[in-house]
C-alpha cells in the first residue's frame, strides 16, 4: 500500500511538473505550444549530454534551463510574436517548430532509444516499504519546484503584471506596462521549465526523439481536465490524469489506462471545456 501510495503520488507530481510549462504559455499568454513536449525532450537530451562528458548529472539542469530558454526565445521572437499570438496560427507554428527540433535532434543523436544512468542509484526504506532514491528525490524537488512557482505567482509584483497582461492588455500598456517585454519572459519561463523536467524524467525514461509526443499530450489531457491560467487547474488536472494512469495502469493495463484518461479529457471538453479551475 505504502509503495502503491509513493508510486501515485510520483506519476502525480511528475506530470505537474512537466504540465508546468504548457499551463504557463497556454494559461496566461493563450499559446497552445506543441512543441513543449519537443522542449522537454531537449531538457532529457541535454541530461544524456552531461552524462557523455561524464560530468555531474546536476549540471544538465543549467544547460537545459539556457539551451530550452534560448529555444523559447527564438521562439517567440520568430514564430509567435510575428503570428501576432493567434491561436490556431501558433499551433500550427509551434508543431512545425516540434518537428525541426525532431530533426536536428535525430541528425545529432541518432533516431534510437538512448538510456541515462540513474545519478542517485539504489533505493530508500520507508515505512518498511522500499522505494527507488532517484524518484523520491524527483517528487521532493517537483514539490518544491510547485510551491516555489504558487508563492511567486501569487506574491510577486511580476506576476501581479502578468496578470494584468493577461486580463486587459490595453490598459497594461496604458499604465506602463510592457507587454511585450513580459510576454517574452513569460514564454521563455515556459520552455526552461519544460526542459528542467526533462532532466529531472530522463533516467527513469527511455530517451528519443519522438518522446516529446505523447508528453505534451498527457499535460494537454492535465489541463483540459484542471482548467487553465490557476495553480489550482495545474494541480487538479496532475491529480485526474496522473492519479487515474497510475491506478489504472497498475490495476488493469497501461492501454486501458490511457483509453480511460482519453475519455475523460473527451468528456471535459464536451462538458466543461473550462476545466474545473479556469482562470476568469
């Protein structure tokens, strides 16, 4: 039960995390990026990277919070802000930035299955159950990672901006606000945090190039179930999609599982295409 209990709430918290990114581009600037999963993709390459040079594996975690960042930044700066960020423009933008980064990323690496040591081996006892340190290690600073990013975007005069971006761009503007300044951070902010995930998922995770795909789905499923632009709606959504594949998977199969995840996200959307927890 114990283990069962540490395994949930790891899919759980895993999946906040790597929702984290898309929640902040989706949410507040209305960009549906496609290409997130291709960021966190980048961020498990850039832990393989470090692993070649046999460095410290920690050290993946500035180079993919620079590398995604940079990406964002061109991103933005080419791709969405000339598509003046329209919705379904930036989609279609955004999947085709996904399938270059898949490219280059194959001319690289190769387009095989690739596997990174696991930089804390062994396992920890709690509660007379054993659980594998590397996870327990990962849920701690996807925990962190949440409470850091609730109190900055309730606490901060930064966010108190991107809120009042989001709400009423005109008078942001009007009162001083540069929008376009903000929009930018706020874009790269998204990619490097979908790259840290990368890192923090690579040892646990087969790593291709194609693994981007069905990750941003599953964070997509998160926030159509969560709602989007709230900490609430991030963590909700984590809870339903992650909560019910890990069950699932566990008690019946990892098909059924995301056949049962799918048809919820398909109810929600017809039902209550807000979310639980939208952001007004």
């Amino acid at each position: 039960m114990i283990t069962l209990s540490l395994n949930l709430g790891y899919d759980v918290l895993v999946l906040a995390i790597l929702t984290l990114g898309l929640a902040v581009s989706m949410g507040l600037l209305g960009v549906l990026n496609i290409a997130h999963g291709e960021m966190v993709m980048v961020g498990a390459y850039c832990g393989l990277s470090v692993q070649h040079l046999e460095l410290s594996y920690f050290l993946a975690v500035p180079l993919a919070f620079v590398v995604c960042g940079a990406l964002g930044f061109l991103a933005e700066r080419l791709i969405i802000r000339p598509l003046k960020y329209d919705g379904f423009a930036t989609l279609l933008g955004t999947w085709g930035l996904g399938m270059a980064i898949r490219e280059i990323v194959k001319l690289l690496w190769g387009n095989g299955y690739q596997s990174v040591d696991l930089p804390i081996a062994g396992t920890v006892n709690l509660l007379g159950s054993t659980f594998p340190g590397w996870r327990l290690f990962v849920m701690s600073c996807a925990f962190l990672v949440l409470i850091f990013v609730a109190i900055w975007y309730l606490r901060t005069s930064t966010a108190l901006r991107i809120r009042a971006m989001v709400s009423n761009p005109v008078l942001a503007q009007a009162v001083g606000i540069n929008s376009s300044r903000l929009s930018t951070q706020t874009f790269v902010f998204s990619s490097a945090a979908a790259g840290i995930a990368g890192v923090l998922i690579a040892p646990t995770v087969p790593v291709e190039p194609s693994m981007g795909i069905l990750l941003v789905v599953n964070s997509f499923f998160s926030l159509v179930v969560g709602g989007y632009g709230t900490i609430a709606g991030l963590l909700s959504g984590a809870v339903a999609i992650g909560g019910s594949q890990s069950i699932l998977a566990t008690q019946l199969s990892p098909s059924m599982a995301y056949l049962v995840v799918l048809a919820i996200a398909i109810i929600f959307l017809w039902r209550r295409p807000r979310g639980l927890f939208s952001r007004a």
